[in-house]
C-alpha cells in the first residue's frame, strides 16, 4: 500500500493499493479490484476483502464509475449506482474507487469529519467533478486534499478535443508532435483544486505515478489490466 505520510487526520485511513498482495493472475496480477475488466469475479472479491480489512472492514463500497460528476453518500450506495466520488463520514463504511492511470484524490474536511473521494480522469476534471467535491465539503480554507498516483505528463499523450475541454489543461500540457499535447493532469488537478479556494499548502501530492504499469496499474501500457484504488475509512 502506499500511504500519504504527510496526511494526519484523526481517524481517519487512508490508503493507495499497488499491485502487489492479491490472488489475481496474469493482466490483473496480482491485487487488481475492478469487476468489469475480465477478471475472475471471486478474485477480484476477495482482492477486496483484503484491503477492506487493511482499513478494519468487512467491506467496501464501490459504485460504477462513468467519468461523470456525480457524488454519493458511500452509506446510502450499492454497486449497481453509477457515480465518480464518495462522500464518507465518520462511522460510516469504507469506501473507494477505482483508477488505472486517473488521478485518484480525496478532499478531506477535518472539522466536520467529512471527506470525498474522487476519480478524476480528464473527462471527470472537465465535467467539474473536482470542483463539485470541494463545493460539497464547503468552506475550502480549511479543507484538506491528497492526490494519488496517477500516470505522468510525458506519458499521457491527447489530442486537441482534450487541452480544450478545460480552461486549464492547455496551461498544464506542453506541445507534442502535430495536433498532440502531453497532458499533466496531476499538475491540472492541483490548479482546479486552488482555484477553487483550497490553500496550496493544504495539498499533498503523490511523486509516485503509474507509467509502465508495474508498481500500479496503468491502462494505457497495458490493455486489459486491473484498477488499484484510493481507498478510506473514518472510524
């Protein structure tokens, strides 16, 4: 697991799965935590069971991502709901979701012992789902974010539709060869989070990130893979 050591919140855990510690084999090798790319369905549980109780759960919560901006209350949820944040609280489940070379990050409110989870692709950045989470927290100030691994600038190439979906992706991308752009979208997420008021200092950012695939999953080096997952509990 990979943990934000500069994050110390009161209990709450928080935690990053890397790929190493499950039962899966081959692509998903080994502690891979989607059901929907092509993994045995009672691995991928019982890959989950395991991180539930490295948070000291039985379960957890995990909806069906859809690279929108929708956020749910973790404790009112099923695995059917389609949704790409959590909103967890003290005494309520675990919860997480799920990435692949996505930036993964939680907005943490420490006073009102609220925090969001968040999967935020470039698709999730652009439809505001970042913002949408600070907003539900309220009072950005006093928020706190951590920023996951995720996959690099130099690795993640896009194309124009991309730099323009978001006022701040071009500011974030260098050029590339032709009409293509490297995208960072660690870097743009942490310009969405600022301007939406959350102290600089208030952020911790991963240096880890997923290019090539071997210490988390990465979509892009190797197709199909598994999903590692940001993943909490507030006890």
């Amino acid at each position: 697991m990979y943990v934000f050591d500069e994050l110390t919140v009161p209990g709450l855990d928080v935690i990053v799965t890397e790929r190493l510690g499950g039962v899966s084999s081959g692509p998903y090798d080994s502690l891979n935590l989607g059901l929907h790319v092509g993994d045995d369905a009672e691995k991928v549980h019982e890959n989950r069971s395991r991180v539930a109780a490295a948070l000291g759960a039985e379960e957890l919560c995990i909806v069906r991502q859809v690279h929108g901006s929708r956020i749910l209350l973790a404790a009112a949820t099923d695995a059917s709901d389609q949704a790409d944040a959590l909103l967890i609280t003290k005494g309520g489940p675990a919860a997480a979701i799920l990435v692949a070379d996505c930036v993964p990050l939680i907005v943490i409110d420490p006073v009102e012992q609220r925090a969001v989870l968040v999967h935020a692709g470039w698709k999730g950045l652009a439809a505001g789902i970042v913002e949408s989470a600070i907003r539900e927290l309220g009072n950005p100030e006093r928020l706190l974010v951590a920023v996951g691994p995720s996959i690099s600038g130099e690795a993640y190439q896009v194309g124009p539709d991309v730099i323009d979906a978001q006022v701040l992706f071009r500011a974030c991308a260098t050029p590339d060869i032709g009409d293509r752009w490297r995208l960072d979208l660690r870097r743009a997420t942490l310009a969405i989070v600022t301007e939406a008021g959350v102290p600089e200092g208030r952020v911790t950012m991963s240096a880890q990130v997923t290019d090539g695939g071997e210490s988390f999953f990465s979509d892009r080096a190797l197709r199909p893979c598994g999903r590692f997952a940001l993943a909490a509990r507030w006890t």
